[in-house]
C-alpha cells in the first residue's frame, strides 16, 4: 500500500483525532498541577489522550511522570527521533471561532493547536503507523516520538526527559517550523521587567487599572485599562483618546473605559502585528493632561514605545545570517503601584548572550526597570549542505515538486534546540500564512495529508545515516 493510499483510507480518522487534541485546552495551570500532573491537569489530559491514541496503534509508550511522553516502534538501537510538544498557548483575542472547540470549515481544522503542534502530532502517529503496518522499519532502526508539555513556557518537560531517559535520538525532525527547513534559529531571553509607580495624587487622570495581553511570546491582541477623572475633564479625556488609531473609550458612570485593539501573532515576528500594550502606553502619553502614573508611562514611552526592534533600549542589531534582534512585551499589569511586564526577546545568531545582555540590562537601567531572567535559549546552526539536511529536503522536493525553496533561519525557538542533530521540519508550506499563537490558527487538510507524505519518505531516508 503506498502512503498516499494509506493516508486517504485513513483521513477521517486522522481529522477526527486532530480534534480530540485541540478540544483539550491544554495551557499551562500552576493552579491544577499536582505531582504527576506538574504542568496542570488539562496538560496532563492532553499528554495522556496522546499516548492511548499510540497505544491503540500498537506502539511502546511511556509516560515519564507527566513531563513528556514517549512513543516508540521498532527495534533497532539507532533512534530516529520525532520531537513535538501538546501544549499552547493561551487563546487569545479576535477569534472568529471557539478556539477549544474544534470545527472543520472550507477544508481546513481551526482552533489553538492546530498547527502548532496538534496536527503534526497526529500526521506523525500516522505516519509511524503506516511504517509500522506495511513492514518498512529497517531491523536495526527505532522511531521514537518524544512528546513535551511545557514547550510554550520554560521547557521544563524536555529538560525532564534528558535527564531520564537512557538514549536521546540520534537524529531527529521537530514538526514545529516550516518547510523546506530551518538550518538557524535566534537565540531567546525570556525575562520580567518590573518598576515602581511614582504615583502622582495629583494628577488629573487616575489610573484604576491597567492590563493587557495574553504571553511573553505572543504580541498584545488587546489591552485595556479604566481611568478616573473629574467630571468637567472627563469626555475631554475620552474624546482625546477616541481620535488615536485603534483606541476605543467610553464614559461609564464616573470611570472611563479604554482599550487598545492591536493586532496578535507570535513573538517571533512581531513586525507582523501591532502591539497593544506598547499602542496604549503611546496613548496614554499622548492625551493633554497628566495621569497618576505619569513617570513610568513615561519611562515606558521613552525605553521601548511603538518599537519591536529595541532600538531606544539600545539593542538595534542585526546580521546577515538570521535577520534583526526583536523585542516584545507580551503582557503587562498595573498591581499594587507597580508595573509589571512580561517580555520576549530573540537576538541574532551569530551574537553570544553576554554582548546581547550588557545592552539590554543597560537600557533598561537606564529606564529605571528592573530585569528578572526566567529563560535562555541559545542560538542554533546546522550546516545547510550536510548529508542530514540533504535527504530531508530531497523528501520535501520529490512530494512538493518545489525546487526552488530552500533552508532558511527564523526568531522562533523550537525543540531543534534540545538534542544534538535536530532541525525544524514543517509543518508550514512556504505559501501558508503563520498563525501559530493568533486568533483563528487552522491548519489545511491538504496540509496535513501533504506533511504526512513528506514525513514518510523523511524517515525512511533518515535510516540512511546509519549506514553512511
């Protein structure tokens, strides 16, 4: 039976299983973690749907005390490694469906997940199973899929698995990039910035709240805050606002509500959006009277403003080999008389950390913010004409027929950056638009079953580099 046959036999199935995954919001809960659920139980559900669906293929599973999951078929001591995660990251704003409430429209399956990494999961089960059924795994070969659960925060669950397993692949894909292939990857800081609000009493707007956002790594949908202001001033101030783009506010009793109305992606590209967050701060500066937290909205303005480049930190560098530092505050909060903001920022590969963090910190510094690192990535390079990457874009071009697309870097981070000899292979074709981590994320039917073919022939040719 040839893969293409297969996957057509099989294609309701293959839906109908990525819908299972997405319907299980599974987003990071510190609230529902326990020992054996240490990333939340919706997490744990989602881990554990994963592993019945493998087990009911006939595949070896091991559940590695909630922090990855491991799926193994065949039996040779050279392990040709599949690496993805079941994780998301929260829904975000400006869907147009229920995004953990999985439907089917005009050929393609939307909701969080879909594309990143839900369906590539699903299309590689398959894919084993196809191997599997049809007798082609080589005797002295293994596949082992390696399934993380916290890859959208700090990559705890990877972590774990290193350090508990006996054998880590000898090569491997990571279904979470695009196609051809990512040969470089930026490297990425995630870190909090905090400060104190000098609050001036005096002032003639009084900020109540102040929030927005959805992650560290996606740019701001939406962000929003309430304002208190005398009666005699206050559709002044709403009216003032009302003329800046994208800002919308309301007189309601004796407070003004505004929000921000950007426009959400991933982090890894955020020239593609519009920050929310860094949208209202702009307005917030703008209007003609003075707010309580004049000094930090400031400060804010000042530091890092309408930017994603961070050029006022100081930070504007770049290389020829994977493109412009960029610089995103993915969440922000006003609590207590403090500011506090999540932030991403992913740095040119051809950099190293202690160059990138002298700059940052004293930028910062010079904002009067204070830094707290929560995660470090380094940059990534894999030769673009090695053997490895050769037979994978040979798969690529004998599916697609596109010879013309070729290896390239992206800001995003992937678990290419785990394990030794590991790339980013798909699943976005270089016509399909990102939006893994935005509203309304789909992933094509025609894609799935395209990746899958792409992913067969893949693995089959890896089995060459233990002959070679």
């Amino acid at each position: 039976m040839t893969i293409e046959t297969f996957l057509n036999d099989n294609k309701d199935k293959i839906i109908n299983d990525v819908i299972k995954l997405i319907d299980i919001p599974s987003i990071y809960d510190q609230d529902s973690a326990e020992a054996d659920k240490p990333f939340g139980s919706n997490v744990s559900r989602c881990l554990n749907e994963v592993l019945d669906m493998a087990e009911r293929m006939g595949f070896r599973c091991r559940n590695i005390d909630g922090y990855a999951g491991e799926i193994t078929v065949g039996t040779g001591e050279f392990v040709i490694g599949i690496l993805a995660h079941e994780d998301v990251v929260a829904e975000g704003d400006g869907w147009s469906v229920q995004p953990f409430d999985a439907m089917v429209r005009d050929e393609r399956i939307y909701g969080r997940g879909a594309s990143d990494d839900k369906g590539p999961i699903v299309s590689c089960l398959y894919v084993l199973k196809y191997l599997h059924d049809n007798e082609l795994i080589p005797e002295d070969v293994c596949y082992r899929m390696i399934i993380g659960t916290n890859e959208e925060e700090n990559w705890e669950g990877i972590e774990y698995y290193k350090k508990h397993t006996d054998k880590l692949p000898d090569y491997s894909i990571v279904p979470d990039g695009y196609f051809p292939l990512i040969f470089c990857e930026k490297g990425l800081v995630d870190f909090d910035i905090n400060a104190e609000a000098a609050v001036d009493e005096k002032g003639d707007v009084k900020i109540i709240e102040l929030s927005g956002g959805a992650g560290r790594n996606i740019v701001a949908g939406v962000a929003e805050c309430k304002l208190e202001c005398a009666e005699e001033i206050r559709n002044k101030v709403a009216a003032e606002l009302n003329m800046m783009d994208n800002i919308c506010a309301e007189v309601e009793d004796r407070l003004i509500s505004v929000i921000s109305n950007g426009k959400s992606t991933h982090a890894m590209s955020p020239e593609k959006g519009r920050n929310a967050i860094n949208q209202l701060m702009a307005a917030l500066g703008a209007i003609n009277y003075t707010t309580s937290i004049d000094d930090i909205i400031g400060r804010f303005n000042d530091a890092i403003g309408l930017e994603y480049n961070g050029e006022s930190l100081g930070c504007k560098l770049s290389d020829e080999l994977s493109g412009m530092l960029t610089f995103n505050v993915g969440t922000i909060e006003l609590r207590e008389n403090k500011v506090l903001m999540q932030a991403n920022l992913r740095f040119p590969a051809s950099m190293n950390y202690d160059q990138i963090m002298e700059l940052l910190l004293r930028g910062l510094e010079k904002a009067g913010f204070s830094y707290k690192e929560q995660a470090y990535l380094p940059p990534i390079y894999i030769d673009p004409e090695s053997e490895y990457v050769e037979l994978l874009l040979n798969s690529y071009r004998m599916v697609t027929s596109d010879m013309d697309s070729i290896p390239f870097s992206i800001g995003g981070a992937t678990y290419a950056r785990a394990i030794p000899n590991a790339v980013a292979f798909g699943p976005l074709f270089p016509y399909e638009e990102e939006l893994a981590h935005g509203p309304d994320e789909y992933i094509s039917i025609d894609s799935l079953l395209k990746m899958s073919m792409i992913y067969a022939d893949a693995l089959l040719n890896m089995a060459k580099l233990h002959r070679a």
